[in-house]
C-alpha cells in the first residue's frame, strides 16, 4: 500500500500534523514503559531478564562478530550490524505486552534493565568497530 501510494504529495496541512505524531510515537512508547515499571514491584524474575538481556547484549553481536569473520566483512555495513545487534531489548516489547495484557512488568523491566547494561556492553562493543 505504501509503495502504491508513495506517490501521492500530502498537503502541508495534512504532512506536518502526521509528521509530528510519527515523531512523537518513540518518546511516548518509553514513557508507557517507565509508567508500566513504576507501577510494578522490582520483584521481576531477575534470572530470566538476565538470560534475556545476556542473548540480546551478548550472543546477538558476538553472532555478528562471528558472521563478520567468517564472511571477511569490516565495512559499514558490519559495523551498522554489530551496533544493531548489540541495541537493548526494544521498547515495542513492552507496549506490546501491555497492549495484549501479557507479564508486562516482567516486559518493561526487562527494557529498562538491558538498557542499563547496554552502557557497560557498548563500551566492549565500540572496542570491536
């Protein structure tokens, strides 16, 4: 539909107002993330957000690393992926489980825990680039 569409010129009436909600769509998931894990107790099971946040911080780039060696790649394009691999668990996850009513504490706080531990692995992933 997006490609049928792309070209279609939206009015500047209409661009700028849907512009501006885009724009806001990622401000506004984080902030639905951090008022799901106020409103949960950090009784959370630490043990399975750390398996979690182990696979997304560190098997995740270390199968780039790996994927990138085999292949003899060093370019941009590596270099995109492994910082893209090495990201925290996305906040979508919580809207998501929050939008179907599924452990959503356990979903916010997982985000906000692997993000804390995103500052200590992007430090050993910017070693690699």
């Amino acid at each position: 539909l997006g490609i049928l569409l792309s070209w279609l010129v939206l009015p500047d009436l209409i661009r700028v107002p849907l512009e501006l909600v885009s724009d806001s769509t990622s401000p506004l998931a984080l902030l639905a993330t951090g008022a799901m894990a106020e409103s949960a107790t950090f009784k959370a099971d630490l043990k399975s957000i750390g398996v979690l946040s182990a696979i997304k911080l560190i098997l995740a780039p270390a199968a780039v690393v790996f994927t990138g060696l085999l292949l003899g790649s060093s370019g941009m394009i590596y270099k995109t992926s492994l910082l893209e691999a090495a990201t925290p668990v996305a906040v979508t996850n919580s809207v998501l489980a929050s939008q179907f009513r599924l452990r959503q504490d356990f979903a916010s706080q997982a985000v906000i825990i692997s993000t804390i531990l995103f500052a200590v692995t992007l430090t050993a992933i910017l070693l690699f680039i």
